[in-house]
C-alpha cells in the first residue's frame, strides 16, 4: 500500500509553486519556438509523468 504524502505549507508556497511556474513557463516556450498545439504538449508532459508513475507488474512464474 502507498503511503499518502503531502507537501507542507512551506513546500507549496517555496519549491512547489517555483517547480510549477518553471514547467509552464517552458510549456509556452515549447509552443512558441516549434509552434506545436497544447494537445502536444500534453502528450509530452504524460510522457515525462509516465516516468513518475507507478506500475505494477505481475510476474509470470
């Protein structure tokens, strides 16, 4: 079972907020220098939450 996990207060008004406003800042700078459309920068953004993302696997014996 995962264990839940919460920024603190801190966290979400220091590194959290500063980590967001960086990835939506490339986001538009994405867009701008290749011109691609926000459903390409979606599909690359689940790619990279993919990376993030737990699985669980069966193994066959």
């Amino acid at each position: 079972m995962n264990k839940l996990y919460s920024f603190s207060i801190d966290q979400m008004n220091g590194i959290v907020e500063v980590t967001y406003a960086k990835i939506i800042n490339e986001c538009e700078n994405l867009k701008k220098n290749t011109n691609c459309p926000n459903e390409q920068v979606v599909a690359l953004l689940s790619v990279i939450a993919s990376n993030y993302a737990t699985t669980t696997e069966k193994n066959e014996n």
